[in-house]
C-alpha cells in the first residue's frame, strides 16, 4: 500500500483539553533528543502509571488546544517514542501541529469523533479520503493535500 493510500488503525487513549507541552514533556527532559530517551518520560506528570500505561494504545484523542505551551519539538518525538501512531483532537496548538507535521506524527482535527467515543476504542484513520471510521460511523476531516500526506 502506498504512503498516499495509508490508513492507520488501532485503539484509542483519551486526554481531556488542554494537554500542553509541559505535560507531554516536562523542561528537565529536553536535555535529550532521542524519542526512545524522551518516551521514558512522556507524560509523566499526569501520575502513576505513565508514560506505561500509554504503550497498550496506538491513537492519542484529545479535546482543544492539545500541544499548546512551550515550542519545542520534543513534545512530538516523546510521542513518537511511544510508539503512537497518531493522534486525533478537537484543536491544536499551531506549533505543535507544524511540528507534528514536519517529524512525520499524523495529526487530526476532528472534534465529532472526539465528543463521542470512548477510551480503548478501535477506529480507523483514512488519510487518502479524510475519513475516520468508529464501529458503524463515519466521521469527516479535511483531507490533507497530497504533498503533506507524503511527508507523513
């Protein structure tokens, strides 16, 4: 299957609004810039537990404005480090979203699907149509040009 065709699938943790940089990654870890480095301490301010709990799911949700805070492209490459294969949320932080784009992380607006699924659902993310399928539904987001597809 080609780059431009590509769906990613898989199970679905979910944050509230407002999962800023500093939560992602704390400012004593941007010392390093390796993901596997960085993923040892992604979100780990959110308590026990994490960033372990996190390695059993392949999709980040999210309300609004996640990413916001401090630029720093280490917030993407501890996500990256987990393993998550994209993350889907009501909005984005500017920043974090050009640099989402930029390390190869896919990112969604899709603030339907957000409001109506569940932590540890499946669903199926189609990049080619914009489409995001959970059980029966289809939920649409603007279809992303070609030439940003690619670098995803």
């Amino acid at each position: 299957m080609s780059r431009m065709t590509r769906t990613i699938q898989g199970k679905i943790y979910k944050f509230g609004d407002n999962i800023n940089s500093d939560i992602i990654i704390p400012g004593r870890y941007l010392i390093y810039i390796e993901p596997e480095k960085l993923a040892q301490h992604a979100f780990e301010v959110l308590g026990e537990g994490f960033p372990a709990k996190l390695r059993n799911f392949d999709i980040l949700l999210a309300g609004r404005n996640f990413g916001g805070g401090s630029a720093r492209e280490q917030a993407v490459s501890a996500i990256l480090g987990l393993g998550i294969k994209a993350v889907v949320a009501c909005s984005f932080a500017r920043t974090f979203y050009r640099n989402a784009i930029n390390s190869g992380l896919t990112i969604v607006e899709c603030p339907d699907l957000v409001e109506t699924v569940s932590e540890g659902d499946e669903i199926q993310i189609d990049l080619a149509i914009g489409e995001i399928r959970h059980r029966d539904r289809a939920y649409l987001f603007p279809k992303f040009p070609d030439s940003l597809r690619e670098l995803l």
